[in-house]
C-alpha cells in the first residue's frame, strides 16, 4: 500500500470512530498533500509591505494549523489590490490560521476572522501575535466561532466581502457551507474562495454555488494549481 492510500484507511477509520477528529485533522490526504513547510514551526510572509508570522501546529491541529497554498494565493490576490477592502465589512470562513483576515485587516478592512471551536485558542493567538502593536487594526479585528454545521444561527448581519481559502473539502459540510455563504451575503456582497480542484466532489459544490450565485474564475495560479472563484448572489 502506498503512504497516500495507508493514510486514507487511517483517515476513514479514524472517521467512522470519530467524525470530529477526522475532519480536524486529516480530511484528506493525498500525494504532495503535506508539504514539508506544514512542519515549518514557524513561517513568515511578507504582503504588501508588511511582515506576517505564523506559528504552525500541524501535529496538534492538522489542517486549521497550517497555511495552505489557496490563502497564500488569496494573500497575493489582495496585495495586488483585487479586492476592495478598505473600510469594509469582510468575513473570513474557516481561516485556520487567519492569515488571509490578518492581511485584509492590515489594508484597512473591518475583518471578522472565523473558525471551528477546536481551532479557535490557535487562531486567536496567531492574530493577537500580529497585532500586538497596531491597537486601530485589532480595535476593528474580531476572532469569532463560525461552525458552518452549529454557529450559523448566531450570525444576522450581510458582508461586504466574504473571503474562504481551501475550504472546500468535506462534502458532507457543503450544504452547510452554502447555507452559509447564503446568510452572510447579499446581492453586493463579493465572494471570494480560492481553491485546488484536488477531486470530483470539489467540483460538485461549485456546481450547488452557481445555482445559488453567479460564479466567475477570477485568477489561477499555474504553479500553485489554486484558482480564485468569485461569487456574487443571484
Ligand atoms: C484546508 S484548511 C484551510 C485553512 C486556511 N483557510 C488556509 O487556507 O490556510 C480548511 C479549514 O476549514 C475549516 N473548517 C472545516 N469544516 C468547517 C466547518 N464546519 N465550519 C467552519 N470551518 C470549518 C477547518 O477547521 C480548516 O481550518
């Protein structure tokens, strides 16, 4: 059996025995997944003129404690000034380590910076880290529970923007990802997800988005393998 296909069987007992723990973890794996940076304890970045530091966890936390490619390219995306976010209302879903909120909120967004309770202690500690000497961005920063499948209800108002960096994934959640992207937008919200296309289900939910939302590739990154898709409510 090759390491790709004994970590699957890993994963799909692990599921059967522990949804939770599966999905925080490893919910897939595949060759090239993990990447040699994943086990960087440290990493910094460096957007539009300034210095971001992530302290990793992948061990411990799996894939909310790394930074993926698809947040690295949403990074570039905003220092290229893509997206406008001066001064708007922005939410970040599954942010993991919250690096894409982190940069938007350093180019003058009002940023809601979201996750799953298991992640929420690591997320919030990267984004305090990074804002420990910038008191106007963490006055306008928050780091809040968002659990697609629990949280949803505790959410009234609409974005500006929305922006989701690998978090298509787990088919089981894309209803409540939908459901989601639903509730937080209106018709001028701006939809951001940037993404690798790694299997068929992942085109699946961009299909259940274009019934929803007016969908447009905005930007690929050829050597990455992330695309950008923008999304804009019906
Ligand atoms: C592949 S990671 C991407 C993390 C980060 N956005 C990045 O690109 O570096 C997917 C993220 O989605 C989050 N996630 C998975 N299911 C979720 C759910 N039901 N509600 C909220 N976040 C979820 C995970 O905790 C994880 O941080």
């Amino acid at each position: 059996m090759s390491d790709a296909a004994s970590q699957c069987t890993k994963i799909e007992s692990e599921k059967t025995r522990d949804k939770e723990v599966s999905w925080a973890l490893l919910p897939y794996v595949e060759q090239n997944t993990i990447l040699p940076e994943f086990y960087e304890r440290k990493r910094t970045f460096h957007f539009a003129g300034h210095s971001i530091e992530i302290e990793q966890d992948w061990q411990n936390l799996g894939v909310a404690g790394v930074v993926w490619d698809a947040a690295i390219v949403l990074c570039r995306y905003l220092e290229e000034g893509k997206i406008n976010v001066r001064g708007k209302a922005i939410m970040e879903l599954g942010a993991g380590s919250g690096i894409v909120g982190i940069l938007a909120a350093l180019l003058g967004g009002r940023v809601t910076i979201t996750e799953r309770e298991v992640a929420m202690p690591y997320l919030s500690s990267v984004v305090n880290a990074n804002m420990e000497n910038k008191p106007d961005i963490k006055a306008v920063t928050m780091v809040q529970q968002l659990d697609w499948e629990k949280d949803l209800d505790k959410y009234d108002e609409t974005f500006d923007v929305i922006l989701g960096a690998d978090v298509i994934y787990i088919e089981d959640v894309f209803p409540a990802l939908l459901k989601t992207l639903e509730k937080l937008s209106d018709k001028r919200t701006e939809i951001y997800i940037s993404c690798r296309i790694r299997y068929e289900r992942d085109r699946r939910f961009l299909q259940m988005l274009k019934d929803k939302f007016i969908v447009s590739k905005v930007y690929v990154d050829i050597d990455k393998d992330v695309r950008i898709y923008k999304a804009i409510k019906r």
